[in-house]
C-alpha cells in the first residue's frame, strides 16, 4: 500500500465506530470552524453514535463547524424519511446542535440539478474547502454515489444509480421500486480536493473491493481507486474487511 495510505485494522465494527470517532473528534477539536464532509449508509452510524456521546462529555464541539454531505438522492423532498437530509438530522445533526443554516446536503428537490451541483461545489470553495471528508464504501467500490464508470468523474454532479446500488439501498425502503434512480454526489474531484479522508469499511463482503480500492489498478471501474492519489487518506477497516490487506 502507498504511503499516503494509513491503514487501521480494529477488531470489529465497534472498535472502527470508535477509532473513526477518536480521529473525526481530533480533527474537529484542530479546527472548530472548518468545513467537514459528512457520509451517509450503515457505516458510519457507530461512528456517529459515539459522537454523540462525546458531545454528551464535551469532549467534542460540533456546534460551528459547516457540514457537507457527499450526496443526496434525486428526486426527493428533504422531509422524506429516505432522504439522506432527514438521516443526518435523525442520525447526528440534531443531537450534536448543528444549527440548520450549517448543515449542507445537495438539494434533492432542486427543479434544477446541474445548477444545484455548479452552487455546491462553490460553496464548498468557498468554505474554504473541506478538512476531513468521511467516506463509504460501496461493495461495487463507489464512494459517495459515484458509480464503476469509464471515467473519473469531476466537479458535484447529477448521476443515474448502478442496478447493484439500488439494490443494495433497497434495504433501507418498503420496495425495492422505491428506490430514487437518480442522485446528486460530490464528484471525484471534488472528493479528492478534501484536505484528509476518513474511509470506513467494515464487514467481509466488501474485503474483495477493499483490496482492489487500494492496492489494485487505479480506475474507474472501481471508483474508490482514485483515494490512491490522494495525499492523505485514513482507513479504518475491521478485521473482517480487511482480511485481503
Ligand atoms: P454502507 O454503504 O455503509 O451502507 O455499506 C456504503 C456506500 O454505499 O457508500
């Protein structure tokens, strides 16, 4: 593995929600006032549970940093249960005190996705950039919605869900048909541009996409082989994920 690569192996899921927590909180306590990228899916819930609970012993202060999430399904209202707006709500943001105006999520509902995605990344830019972006990662090897492709994608944009992924969300809807097809995410560009990142893995169906994310051939077929460009990048894995590394 390259060097700009630094890997944790922790027991299990709890031990990764934990370190993941440790590292998110240092980082945070570095810079109260910077922007931190946020990710959504079954990972990172133990992680935000601890945060929580150290926000409950003030050993972290979330209430003025300006959070970015990596992405948002399309179409769908910010009131839907679904939406990934309402999740970070439900999951952290409201338990934390992160004030409403702080929280920024793509705008599933915008009549105008393309715009949506031009104003995300400028404000991104204009937040002066994010400084630790937490990650997923897709069995298909995805990192926020960005999907196996022919290319890299760039700047935030409008995509349309691989078949794997929709069905692999389907757990979290009443029917698989109700799964949106579409989503805006942060592009890889975008997430490459975040000064540190933080990939959580955890479980063994996803140690076969680990291995190829990062030691294999960098490319867009596996979306998350781009993070071997990156200069800074720490992934916590437990055993079971990382059992190829
Ligand atoms: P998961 O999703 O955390 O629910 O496994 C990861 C992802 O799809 O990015």
């Amino acid at each position: 593995m390259t060097k700009n690569i630094k890997l944790y192996v922790e027991k299990d899921y709890d031990a990764l929600s934990k370190r993941a927590a440790l590292i998110f909180a240092k980082q945070v306590n570095a810079a109260p006032l910077a922007a931190f990228g946020f990710a959504t899916g079954g990972t990172p819930v133990g992680m935000y549970e601890e945060l929580k609970k150290m926000r409950a012993r003030n050993e972290i202060y979330l209430d003025q940093i300006t959070a970015f999430n990596l992405d948002e399904y399309y179409p769908i209202e910010n009131t839907n249960t679904q939406s990934y707006a309402y999740f970070m709500a439900e999951n952290l943001f409201d338990e934390v005190n992160l004030p409403k105006e702080k929280r920024n999520i793509p705008n599933g509902d915008s009549s105008n996705p393309t715009a949506e995605c031009v104003a995300y990344d400028e404000k991104i830019n204009r937040c002066g950039g994010i400084e630790m972006q937490i990650l997923g990662l897709g069995t298909n090897g995805h990192i926020g919605f960005n999907e196996p492709a022919e290319f890299f994608s760039g700047a935030t944009v409008h995509v349309e869900l691989a078949e794997s992924t929709i069905q692999s969300n389907a757990r979290f809807f009443d029917d698989e048909k109700d799964v949106p097809r579409h989503a805006i995410t942060m592009g890889i560009r975008t997430i490459l541009m975040a000064k540190r990142i933080l990939l959580l893995v955890s479980g063994e169906a996803k140690a076969d996409i680990l291995r190829d994310a990062l030691i294999g051939p960098i490319t867009p077929n596996v979306p998350a082989s781009a993070l071997q460009l990156h200069r800074d990048v720490i992934v916590i894995a437990d055993e079971a994920a990382a059992k190829h590394l």
